[in-house]
C-alpha cells in the first residue's frame, strides 16, 4: 500500500530529473551556434528586402523610389509625415538592407550593424505601425541580443579582436 501513496512522488522526482537532463543539454549548446542563427535569422529578410530595392549596382529601382515618395509616411504621435529626402532615405536603406546583413552573416562588425538594423527595425516600426507584433519586435530583439553579445566565436569579429565575450 505504501508503494501506490509513493508512485506519484516517484513520478514526480523521475520527471524533474528528466527536465534537469534536458535543461543541462540546453544549456551544454555553445554559445557560439545561437548566435550563429540570431545573425542569420535577422540578415535574411533584411537582404531579401535590400534586393528588392535595386535594378543593379546602385541604381534604385522604381518600386523603392515609388514606395518611399508616394505610400510610405512616418507614423508619429497619431500624425503622418511625408519621409524627408525620400530617394536619399531609400538609397541609405537599401544600402543598408544589403551591406548590413552581410556584416552579420559573416559577424564582421556585429555590435554595429546589429545597432544599425535596430535603428532600421525603429524606422520600419514608426513607417509600418502595424507590423509590431509579427515583425518589428522579433527583428529588434535579435538585434538587441547581437548587440550585446556580439557575433561570438563563429564571426570574422573573433578573429580580428573585436569579439571580445561580454561579462
């Protein structure tokens, strides 16, 4: 009888070794491959985006110069305004859309391209309000978290000194 009373805590105790087994298996992943997928997870729909913008090398194509001049406004404090130097604004992001990512993939630099596709994610929110949830807040927290981490030991930065593990 006393076997049946103590098989629920047996149970118990069985199951929460086999979550600290796997918590333990999680945790033994390197760093380095997380943020391998942050870097890439974040670069690719920014360069499908940049591709986008171009009809060959540093030729805006007419799709970007119609979005930045005519559909796309900034979204601030329950007004809309019209972009400032619209094909200056749609060369600098297009450049960056393409530039960055790559920075990312190949973790050269990570800590500021991932600053510059944040400052791109803050942008993008305030051009396309509604895109907070699906979108905007993932693409700014992997950023944050490249930011902060950087590109670990699978990046360019490693090898050239500038990833140094933050503390």
């Amino acid at each position: 009888m006393s076997d049946i009373n103590h098989a629920p805590m047996a149970h118990k105790a069985g199951l929460g070794s086999a979550i600290r087994r796997i918590e333990s298996a999680i945790a033994a992943i390197p760093e380095a491959l997380p943020l391998l997928a942050l870097r890439f997870a974040i670069a690719v729909p920014f360069f499908k985006s940049g591709l986008t913008k171009w009809d060959g090398f540093l030729t805006l194509s007419n799709g970007a110069r119609y979005l930045f001049t005519q559909e796309f406004s900034l979204h601030i404090l329950g007004s809309q305004y019209p972009y400032p130097a619209p094909i200056l604004m749609a060369t600098l992001a297009g450049i960056g859309e393409i530039v960055l990512p790559i920075l990312l993939v190949l973790g050269l630099g990570t800590r500021f391209a991932a600053l510059g596709i944040l400052a791109m994610t803050a942008v993008i929110q305030l051009t396309v309000p509604e895109g907070w949830a699906n979108f905007h807040l993932p693409w700014a927290a992997m950023a944050l978290a490249l930011a902060a981490y950087g590109g670990g030991q699978l990046s360019l930065d490693r090898l050239v000194g500038l990833g140094a593990r933050k503390n």
